[in-house]
C-alpha cells in the first residue's frame, strides 16, 4: 500500500478545484440567506398548534433571474464536487488514509491560524 501524499503534494488542479468548490458554495449561501424564503409567492403563515410557534411572513418568489442564478451555482457546485471527489488522485490512497487526505484537502487552503480556530 502506498504512503500517504503529505497535504501538500496534493495536484494543483485538485487544490484549485477545491477552493473554487469552497468559493461556489459561499456564493450560493449568501444568495440563499438574501433571497425570500419561498421560491414562489407565497402569504405567508403562523401555527403554533406545534411544540414550538412557527412563523413566516408573506413572501413574493423569486424572480426567474434568482432562480436562474442559484440553478446556475448549484450546478457548479455538483460539478466541481465531481471532480474533487473523483479526481485520480485518490486511486492512490486508500482506506484510513483516504479519509483522512480528504480531510485535509478541505482545509489546505486555511493558513494555520485559520485552522486553530475552526
């Protein structure tokens, strides 16, 4: 069984498609946290027969641009997450290791102060 690649001999078109898998899905949340909470108009509603009250005001949809836009970053996201997942770099690792190089591939781009802290 091969050693384990260090952290950093991972292939730069690995490391690149991993940060720009991270930048995607940051872009796609921001945009979600923006958008109403309802793809189409909805009223709105309020129930508290549950165990806890649940709340929403009325919402107008989303526009098909927004619509457009976070169909367009979840599709780059499913592709980018294709190709870090079954990029052929990890034909070479295996077991334990894999995981653990997956791991770190997720975090190869934080310096070591970022890392202390998540």
């Amino acid at each position: 069984m091969p050693a384990t690649p260090a952290p950093h001999d991972f292939p730069s078109d690995l490391l690149a498609g991993q940060e720009e898998l991270h930048q995607v899905r940051s872009a796609l949340l921001a945009l979600l946290k923006r958008l109403p909470w309802s793809v189409e108009p909805h009223d709105g509603f309020s129930d508290s027969t549950g165990w806890r009250r649940t709340e929403r005001p009325a919402s107008p949809g989303w526009t098909r641009e927004e619509q457009a836009e976070v169909e367009k970053l979840r599709a780059k996201e499913r592709e980018l997450a294709v190709f870090v997942t079954c990029h052929s770099y990890w034909e070479q690792v295996t077991g334990p290791d894999n995981v653990a190089a997956r791991a770190a591939l997720k975090h190869a781009h934080e310096t070591p102060d970022e890392s202390l802290s998540s």
